[in-house]
C-alpha cells in the first residue's frame, strides 16, 4: 500500500476543520434546536471529530503552521531577539 493511498496530515486537518464548522453551524439550525436526538448526535460527532483532531494535531509542527501560530511565534522570537 502507498503513501498516496492516505491523506497527508495538512488535508486531514483541513477536513478536519470544515466539519467541525459544519456540525457547529447543524447545531444551530432550527430542525436541531427543536430535535433532541439530532443535537445529542451532533454533540457526540463533534466531541468525536474534536478528539481525533487533537489526536493528530499533537506536537505537531503542521499544527502550529495550519492555525498560524508559528509565524506568530517565529516573528516574536525575531522581534525578542533584536530587543
């Protein structure tokens, strides 16, 4: 099996990211607010879809890369460095 039969991590967090907008966003629908089941189901996807993205994301320097957080950090470092 190859490594292009899998997703790399930067797409995975990348769906990863629009589904959980996406549950959010069924969460708030009224069908949802009026339906228990649908919003006890979308509370258990996203706390699924939630630790299975912490589970990739851990130490992880794509993480840091794909929320922006790196440039942040090596901008501050520079900004320290020349203080």
């Amino acid at each position: 099996m190859s490594a292009g039969d899998f997703p790399t991590l930067s797409s995975a967090l990348l769906v990863y990211t629009k589904l959980i907008r996406q549950v959010d966003s069924l969460m708030q629908s009224d069908t949802t607010i009026l339906n228990s089941e649908v919003l006890a189901g979308l509370k258990a996807c996203k706390v699924k879809l939630e630790k299975y993205f912490d589970k990739s994301t851990y130490e992880s320097e794509y993480y840091y890369a794909a929320t922006g957080t790196l440039s942040f950090l090596t901008h501050t470092i520079v900004l320290n460095s020349h203080g």
